[in-house]
C-alpha cells in the first residue's frame, strides 16, 4: 500500500486513515473538483491574487505564486513574513471549515468520524494534506499572472500530496516531544465544530462503583440512630 510505503520511506508511524481514504475515493474527482473550487476564492483573499489583465497587476500576481512556490513550507505557515506557526496557516482552518463545516449537510457535520482521528481526538492529518495540496494547485494558476484553470486530478497532484504529506511527517516526527501536531490538529477541529454549532463528544462516565449491601446497612442503621436521637431529645 503507498501509504505504508511512504511511512517506511520516511521511518515514521502512522496509521493508516481508511476513511478518511473511502470519503476522497468514493467520490473521486467530484470531491476533488469540490474542493477546489471552495478553495480558488480563499486562496485569492489569502495571497492577495487579483483578477486583472493590467501589466503591474499581472506582474505582481506572478511574483506572489513565484514566492509561495517557491518554498512549499510557506503554505504552511500562520505567520508567512516570520516564518512562524507551522501547519497553523489561516488557509487550512479557513479551508477545512468551508469544506466539511459551512453547512448543515457539510461532510463534516454528516460523517463525523472520517474527519476525528480517534488517536488524538483531532483532525486527521490527511484533512490537512489534502487542503495544503490543493492551496498549491490554486496557487499554481497564478504563475503566469493571470489565472489558468488547471484540473485537479490525482495524477498530476500525488506528488505535490506526497511533498506535503513529508513535511508534515517529518515536522510530526522533529516535534513529537512537545505534542505539536496532536495539539494543532485537535484546536483545527474544535475551531470547526464550534462554527458549525457541532456539539461535543458526550463525557464518558467510566467505571461506577455501586453500594455494597454493607452500606445499605450501615446507613439504614445511621437513620435508626438518628431517629431515636431525635426522640430522646423530645422526651
């Protein structure tokens, strides 16, 4: 299987998220097709992309896909300008959020689990893979300045899929001392719930201790004590 593949390339575990690969393969290129045309807009409000033929604008659009492209960890940051808050860009809950949470019929409010890692009680990190890798493709319309509708198939994106998917590996496995990618992840979906008015996962209650039949006892004799006290204390 090319996930286990990919993890014995990169000397890391993690398990493989079977549904969240039923819910992309299960609609294929519609859900694809979905995804980015979601994504175009946020894209162009988020890099500032403009829609317009002027020479100082084309110019500028091309300069803006040139930077991002040119270090796919920008994508990735909260902070582009200080290089700061990796895998916490505003894209990605922008993202995940207009995808799986906008509405009540969203994916995300329908099938719960395929977007919940039960591990961390997070986001599935494939959510993320999958919204950085189409942020490129938007991206990579605005190469020559003005916007070019490219299709986004599984064949032209497995490696831009791929190359994301090992900085985010390879981020996890440097930073796994601190827990940063279980934190962010769980903050990204309790950021999307709550927008989707979602509630939380009931509290589980655990084991319960009952009363024993010495304790039935014993407090039916405290009553007992009780009322003759109270009886004493009449007289």
């Amino acid at each position: 299987m090319a996930w286990n593949a990919a993890c014995r390339a990169n000397r890391v575990k993690i398990e493989y998220d079977e549904d969240a690969y039923k819910l992309i393969t299960s609609r294929g290129s519609n859900l694809r097709s979905e995804l980015k045309n979601l994504m175009q807009p946020l894209v162009e409000a988020e890099y500032g992309f403009v829609n317009e033929k002027t020479p100082d604008t084309i110019k500028s659009n091309a300069a803006l896909a040139l930077a991002v492209l040119t270090n796919r960890k920008t994508l990735t940051y909260k902070d582009r300008q200080q290089c700061k808050g990796a895998f916490e860009a505003d894209i990605i809950m922008k993202g995940m959020i207009k995808w799986c949470y906008d509405k009540k019929g969203s994916m995300g409010i329908r099938y719960p689990s395929y977007f919940k890692d039960e591990e961390t009680g997070g986001a599935t990190l494939g959510i993320i893979i999958a919204l950085l890798t189409v942020t490129e493709a938007c991206v990579m319309e605005w190469t020559s300045g003005t916007r070019l509708f490219m299709k986004f198939n599984k064949e032209q994106y497995a490696a831009v899929f791929q190359a994301h998917y090992d900085l985010l590996v390879r981020f996890h496995e440097g930073t796994k001392h601190a827990g940063i990618v279980a934190r962010i992840c769980k903050r990204l979906l309790k950021h999307a719930r709550r927008h989707a008015s979602v509630p939380d996962d009931p509290i589980a209650l655990g084991s319960i201790e009952h009363f024993t039949t010495d304790e039935f006892t014993a407090a039916a004799a405290e009553w007992e004590y009780r009322e003759s006290e109270s009886e004493d204390d009449g007289m």
